[in-house]
C-alpha cells in the first residue's frame, strides 16, 4: 500500500521512465525530453544535502537571517536544488505582482510576438498604470511593459487577447500551476491584484520562477534594467525596471517585484557568482526598499553557505 501510494505521487513523466520496459527483462532507459527535465529541475528541493558539514546556525546569526522582517522565503541553489534557508515556504500568502510571472509566461508560450493589442476600456481596470485606452503595442513591448513596469492594464490587455477573455486566461494559468505542481496556488486574475481567492506560496513561486527563468525570451526580459518602448502611434515611452536589485546586488539577473497593502513587499530574485546561481522568493517584507535589503542578505548568506559545502 506504501509504494501504491508513492508511486501515484509521482510525477506522471517520472512515472512513465520508471515504467517503460517493466515487462520482463532489462528496464528500458528513457531519458527525458528538455521540457521533462526543465520541470524537473524547477521542482527539485533537496533539504538534505548541505546540512550534514555546515554550522548554519552560526551562518545565520552572522548575516542576521532571523532578525528579517519578511513572513516567508525559499532560498535554493538553482543547478542542484539544495535548499539553504526558508521560512514559512509552504504557508498559503498573497503573491501580488510575482503573479505576471505566469502571464508573462503564458503569453511568451502561447502569443505571437508581433500582434498588435489595443488597450480598451475593458481592460482599463486601474488608474494605476501608464497605458490608456486607445494605446495600440506589440504583444512583445506590452509584455516588457508588464514585466518592468509591472503594469496592471497591460496584464489584463495581455490576458484578454490570449485567453479570448480574463476568466479563460486565468483558467490556463491554473492548468499551467497545476502542471508545475504548484499545490498551494490558486490564481483569480492575471496581476495580482487583491482578491481573496489568488494566492501561492513562497515555495510554489520558486518553482514558477525557476521554470520561467529557463525560458531564454523570459530570462532576457526578467534581467533588463531599462527599454525605451515604442507604441504603434510611433509614440516611446522609458521603461525602467522596478526590480532594484539588478542594479544594488553584484550578479543579479532577475526576477519580478510585487506589492500590494494585502500582500506586502514582495519579490522573486535570482543571482549568479563564480558559475553558481541561486534563486529566492521573498514575501511580505515590511518595506519597499527592506525587500531588496533582506533578498541582498539572504543571498549573500546563500552563496557563502554554498561556498563552504562546496569545500
């Protein structure tokens, strides 16, 4: 009844690799596909593997890890999936903005770079956004418009023209959650405006981005500091990226802020040092500056310990 019930856990690619060949003879060797292996190495957290040589107690209290003011984090080395630090991982928060994570993935995977998208009023949900109705963009700019400006119009506008309408978009966006594994998530809009019913978890976002993060398109745009982007009335409008860590922490390639009174200071950061990256998804700090000071903390602490375990 135990390895029932293992098996059924797991993942169902894993599953057909365990089984291919099992009837009768030498098991057969699948090895799995890029997008298997992508998903793969996104979900993969291994608590155990650093633990064993490592004071990370004493770690810790040097870098001032359990003085920070966020509610939750997971910190992992990228490559193999050690977990260096968490806290509160798996508890249900508010992701706010880490949410256009899955939007921007989605319309990378399912939009057509060069379509041209018209804001209409539909779409104009909040004031708080620099795109007006009647604004025309590509489906690239307006996406490097979500994703740096986090801008909350061009997620709906984005989300109506893939998805038909909202409501079938945020469907694709729990297929997609459901796909990774991501069981403590719920999605209810495309941006991650407050809703009681769109919510996630540090460990579950780290999977999105991670899984995201391998996608060459999303990792370009996660990394970008500033776009000078046009809109298809020849007008330009300066796109500088709210993800202040890509210019205060040495090595930081990405990844999306978030914030919203419901949800707090929020962010998905991703570092490299000496061929090694690690990823951190960071919820609920006190402040907009203190999230990118505890992110620098925590990665600062996250490459020494996986320095040390490396000795």
């Amino acid at each position: 009844m135990t390895c029932l019930r293992f098996l059924i856990s797991l993942p169902l690619w894993l599953l057909a690799i365990l089984c291919c060949g099992c009837n009768g003879g030498t098991p057969a060797v699948r090895q799995p596909t890029p997008e298997e292996a992508r998903v793969g190495e996104s979900c993969r957290i291994d608590s155990a593997a650093l633990w064993q040589t490592i004071d990370a107690d004493s770690l810790e209290r040097c870098h001032g890890i359990d003085a920070l003011s966020a509610q939750a984090w997971m910190l992992v080395d990228d490559a193999t999936g050690t977990l260096i630090s968490q806290r509160n991982a798996y508890r249900r928060m508010f992701p706010a903005s880490l949410t256009k994570m899955m939007t921007c993935l989605l319309a990378l995977e399912h939009g057509r770079m060069t379509d041209s998208i018209v804001v209409g009023k539909d779409v104009f949900v909040t004031r708080d956004s620099r795109l007006r109705p009647g604004d025309g963009y590509t489906e690239a700019n307006l996406i490097a418009e979500m994703m740096l400006q986090s801008d909350n119009v061009a997620a709906y506008a984005l989300a109506k023209h893939i998805g038909g309408d909202t409501l079938s978009f945020v469907a694709m966006m729990n297929r997609k959650a459901q796909y990774l594994g991501m069981d403590s998530t719920r999605f209810a809009n495309p941006n991650g405006m407050p809703n009681d019913s769109n919510y996630s978890s540090a460990r579950d976002l780290l999977v999105l981005s991670r899984y995201c993060m391998r996608d060459s398109a999303f990792a370009r745009l996660a990394g970008t500091e500033f776009l000078d982007i046009p809109l298809l009335d020849r007008r330009h409008l300066p796109c500088h990226s709210t993800n202040l860590l890509l210019t205060r922490y040495d090595g930081c390639i990405g990844v999306k802020t978030g914030y919203t009174r419901q949800a707090g200071d929020c962010l998905a950061a991703a570092a490299t040092r000496q061929g090694r990256t690690l990823q951190l998804v960071l919820l609920k700090s006190r402040s907009h500056d203190s999230r990118f000071d505890e992110a620098a903390k925590l990665l600062d602490y996250g490459f020494e310990m996986m320095g040390q375990g490396s000795r």
